[in-house]
C-alpha cells in the first residue's frame, strides 16, 4: 500500500528560504516602515519566522476571517488593531490557493485607506488560481496536493507541525483527522478500536 503521505518540504529547506524570501523584502523595502499583517490563523510560524529577517522598524499585526459559501467571499472577524489607513502593507498568508481570499483582503485594504498592499505567500498553488492577484513574494510553488503543517491545517489540527505534509489521500484524514499524527507519530497511535478524536 503506498503511503498516503509525504513530507515534501522539510524543516532546513524551509527555515533557509524563509530566510531568503526576508532578506529579499528587506532589501526591496528600503526605508519603508511596513506593517506586517498576518492572517490568522495559518500565517503564524511562517510569520513568526520572516519577521526575524525583516526591518527592526516593522510592525506587526493580525487579522482573522470569516469564510462564507464555495466562492471565496470573506469577511474581517478580527481586525488590526493598528490603523492601517496610509500604512504600507505586508500581507502574510500560509498559501494561496484560488486566489480568492488574498485578492478580496488586499481590495479591502485598498479600499480603507492603505497606502500600497505586498503580499507574500509561503507556498503557491499556482495552478489553482481562480483570479489573478499579485502574490509579490512566494516560498514555494506546489501542484495542487492538500498540504499540511508549518501553519497549514485539517480541521484545525497540524498547525504546529514543523515540516509541510502533502496529503496523497484526503479520504485517510476524513476517516481519521489524526492519521498523520499516528503516521509520524506511531508510539502515540491509538489502540485499534478507541476514537482517534477527543
Ligand atoms: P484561497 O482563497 O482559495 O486562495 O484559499 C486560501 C486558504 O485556503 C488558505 O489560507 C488556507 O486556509 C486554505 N487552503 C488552501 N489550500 C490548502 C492546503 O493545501 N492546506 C491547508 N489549507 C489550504
């Protein structure tokens, strides 16, 4: 049986482009003075990560989303709680997949006064963009394989994994939501028989 899933980007090649991707936007900002606004909650790590390579004059900030229907619409659930308005925008997103949520964001920051909106991306599913918006910066370039960890979840789970997963067979996590757990993990496996989930 072959496994349903494989580490595709491991904790040196990450921790080494992260650090490129702050080097480059470091250099590109000159003596801009970004906020750097994480979108919760999948940009954490990546975020916690790039800041150390960015501008001591950095800001930093969150926001979260709400996500309504298949068709990308969002809404702020959780705003900045520094005014944005004339601010220069680093926009940190885990991955950016049709495209839908960085492209409404960014218009919607636009649209409440900002005064330019970047936007990085450590992974880029490029050949599932929906709508074209500008990802400025992007880690990786992947195909279109559910990926997990370093941010990016199932059902809210594998966020705080330290390497990124592609999952080859999305019916193994439906069953068992921590069958990647049991698969890195196997001294932690469930006995046969008891509920996977808590
Ligand atoms: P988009 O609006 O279609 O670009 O979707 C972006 C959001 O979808 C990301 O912020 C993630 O929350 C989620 N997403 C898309 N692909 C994946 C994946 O492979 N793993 C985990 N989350 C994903």
């Amino acid at each position: 049986m072959t496994d349903p899933f494989v580490e595709v980007i491991d904790e040196a090649t990450l921790a080494d482009r992260v650090a490129q991707l702050g080097a480059e936007i470091t250099k590109d900002l000159g003596d801009i003075e970004p906020v750097v606004v994480g979108i919760l909650r999948g940009s954490v790590p990546f975020l916690r990560d790039l800041a150390k390579g960015l501008p001591l004059r950095s800001e930093i900030d969150f926001l979260a989303l709400t996500r309504f229907g298949y068709d990308g619409k969002v809404s702020i659930a959780m705003d900045t709680s520094i005014p944005l308005d004339g601010r220069f925008i680093l926009l940190v997103e885990d991955i950016v997949d049709t495209g839908l949520t960085l492209s409404t964001l960014r218009k919607m920051l636009l649209a409440r006064g900002a005064l330019e909106v970047k936007t990085v991306a450590l992974v880029d599913k490029v050949k599932r963009r929906i709508v074209d918006v500008p990802v400025d910066y992007a880690g990786f370039e992947v195909g279109d394989e559910y990926l997990l960890g370093y941010g990016m979840d199932w059902q809210g789970k594998y966020r705080n994994l330290r390497s990124i997963w592609a999952a080859l067979d999305l019916s193994v996590l439906q069953k068992d939501p921590l069958a990647l757990a049991h698969r890195i993990f196997p001294e932690h496996a469930v006995p046969a028989g008891r509920s996977a989930v808590r």
